[in-house]
C-alpha cells in the first residue's frame, strides 16, 4: 500500500492554478491549496480561489497575507501606474518584483509544515513571454534551490516544483481542464474586475484568456460586464 | 565617478547580521535593513535590530510582518516545542522551515523596489552546521536563482548575494565587528531574552555566543539576567 501524496498547490483564482488543481486531484494528489493576498487591484479573485479550492475537491484553503511593502511600484499592486491594454515585447507593467520566488518560498515553508511532498504551480508558456520568474530555467533552479534549503532536502527527498502547464498554450490549458470538468466561469483572470468579479474584456489577461478560447474552439463562458459583448473580443484580441 | 552601491541587508538584531551591516557601511553601501516579524519568541530582537540600523548607519529601516502559518513547528515560533540547551547534531528544534529561503525571497522583491545592487545575510560557520538553509551551497543556489527570477537579471545584472561571515567562526566574527567599532552589548541572540531584553545564558545562542567572546579573548559585554554570573558561563559552555 503507499500512501497519498500530499501537495501545496499555489491557487490565485485564475484559469491556470485551477487547472493545476485540478490535474493534481486527477492524479490523487491531496490538495493543500495557497492563495496570497499582496495587495492586488482586487479582491475577487481571493475569493474565487477559495470557492475553488472547495469546489474542485483541495482539503483545505489558506490565505496568507504579504507585507505589500515589497512588492511596491507594479501596475497589480500600485494604482497609480495604468495597466497596459496591449500585449508587451518586453517586461509587462504588471510584473511584480520577484512575485514567483516569494510564493514559492512561502510554500515551501508551508510545505514542511504539511508534510507535502510537492508544490505545484501554474505557470505556462503564455506568462513566461514576459515574465521572467514564469520561465523553466527560472522554475528549475528554484527546485535545485529548495533541495538545499529544507529538511527534506537534506534527507534526500526534496520537495518536488510540479508545473505541468510550462509548455501549454492557454487553448491547450482550456481543453485540459474542460476535460476534467473545471468550470471556468469560476475563475477571474481580469486584472480590474468589478465588485461582482465580472471582466473588463479590455486588459492583456481577458484578452488572453478570451483568445484561448477561441483557439481551444470552446465557449467563452467567463462573466464580463453588461457592456462587453463577447462576440465583439474576438475583433478585439 | 561612480555611484554608491545600495545594499539590502537582512538584520535580525543577533551580532552577526549586526556584523555585516557594519562591513557593509565600512564598504561605502548605502544600506537599508530589513528585519522580520514572523512569530519569534520574543520581540526584543526586533526593537534591537531597529536600533542596530540607527547606530550603525543604516539609511533607513523596514520591519516586514509575515503570515506565520508558514512557520509553525518550530521551538523558535511555537511555545509548546522545547528550546535546546546543549548544541545538536543534527537540524535544531528551533529551525524554523525555508526562514533563509523566505527572507532572501522578500529581501529580493524589496532589492529590486529599492534599487539595490545587493543583498547581504550573515549566515556563518557555526549556524550552517545544523541549519540547512545557512550552508554556502545553499545561498549559491539561492543566488543561481535570482538571477533568472528578476528584471535586473534578465538585464544581465543580477542582484549579488553577499555572505562575508559564511566561513568565520563567533570569535571571528566577534573580532571584525569590534574592528568596525560595534558594541556588541546592543545586539541580542539569547532565544528567550526577557522583556528588557537581558539574554538567559542557558540557551544554545548564550553558548555559542559566550564562547566567542573567551576565543577571542574580548569581554563579553552582553546584558545577561542578573542570575546569571557571566563568569560561570565559561564552565557551562
């Protein structure tokens, strides 16, 4: 008999973590699930990965909250700067400082204190066009970082960087999850969501997002506001 | 002309972090000081390392707060867990998990806001033979890391991790500081200093740090219990 696997899994409220939950729960993983409030522009996307956590099977939710001193002077966190509206070449405004190791730091932590094996972690080939703590180098020397750093590691069983999302396409993501039941509608990629959680169709993540479901040929079921009509994003992306 | 370097330095209100603060200030940095709340025993060391950054030419100091959920299981953080009176083998009770891990982490975030070049941490000889988190391995790893996780080292220039004290013993460590002018009677490493601070002489800290004043033959001027006759120490070490 072996026993479960346990894992942390980091869940923002987005497509990506969630899909990332729900591969782990398909492979019997259990499900420890990580969302972090930094500061963000909105809260609901807090909220969203909470509902995520229950409804797609995790044991339990943890919120951590990060002193936003360190993560100042990024369009997520900081409203003064605008948020960019068309896809960038280089680093987005939205970057936010060294935003991935922090997390993945925290669960590691969390990790050992869990006695979680792995920590996975959505990060895909869409992000990592700008993102520099989103790409494999970035993700694999974090791993080779973490195997030095804790008990575990010391005792010759590192606690494993799961990211099965690193080379898929969001159409690819989209039809992963679709398959294993997700509903998207629950998730909120938007960077400016309203109150009520509904997408603005105008940022770098709703056109994304909605592009990925053109390309997947799959329903863009995502909860915009009243005056964004679907069919108009597909000129828009 | 060249411009001053800026400097992040991790400043716990223990000597050795103490330590760099002053050699990096003999360097010409200019250096903001980081320390961290996240649950140790007592809050003394955190009132210290503000005073520290004061004193030894600090620009400025900031005090982060983090979720201590991440941190649970150590006597360090967790009352009910035994502290240690004679040094281990092994990994210390009062290891706290990823602690390195997560400070460089958040001190990397904040380097990048402030524009700093460097990040300095005191990790040393005596601490990194129980600490897996404090061996030289592990902070050229973390360094690995961080030049792939950030904007500036994507540029090309990676924020340096620096760790002068890493192969010095206490004694060493003792000497260089008292070189640099620091009184040494304002930095606590006692794990159960009382409420004005004057350190327990029983710990494994009280040891290793009384033992580094006898082998360097400097008087150990720290502020102990009045229980405790500084002179018996050298018995119990």
């Amino acid at each position: 008999m072996t026993t479960a696997v346990r894992a942390i899994i980091l869940l923002s409220g987005g497509m990506d973590s969630a899909t990332c939950l729900s591969i782990a729960r398909s492979q019997q993983r259990i499900c420890h699930t990580l969302a972090f409030d930094y500061g963000q522009r909105h809260r609901q996307e807090l909220s969203a990965a909470q509902q995520l956590s229950q409804v797609l099977g995790a044991s339990d939710h943890r919120l951590i909250t990060l002193d936003t001193a360190a993560f100042a002077g990024s369009a997520l966190t900081d409203p003064s700067i605008a948020l960019p509206t068309t896809p960038s070449e280089s680093i987005p405004a939205t970057y936010v400082p060294a935003r991935n190791t922090v997390f993945l730091a925290m669960a590691l932590a969390y990790a050992e204190v869990r006695a979680a094996e792995e920590i996975w972690i959505g990060v895909n080939a869409i992000d990592y066009s700008g993102y520099p703590d989103c790409r494999p180098e970035f993700i694999d020397a974090f791993a080779r970082m973490a195997a030095l750093a804790n008990r575990t590691g010391i005792a010759g069983q590192p606690i494993r960087i799961v990211a099965p999302l690193q080379h898929c396409s969001k159409a690819e993501i989209i039809r992963q999850g679709t398959r294993l039941g997700i509903d998207y509608s629950l998730t909120i990629s938007c960077y400016q969501a309203d109150s009520q959680g509904l997408a603005c169709g105008q940022c770098d993540a709703c056109r994304l997002r909605h592009q990925g479901f053109v390309d997947a040929t799959i329903a863009d079921n995502t909860r915009y506001l009243p005056s964004v009509p679907v069919n108009s994003l597909n000129g828009m992306v």
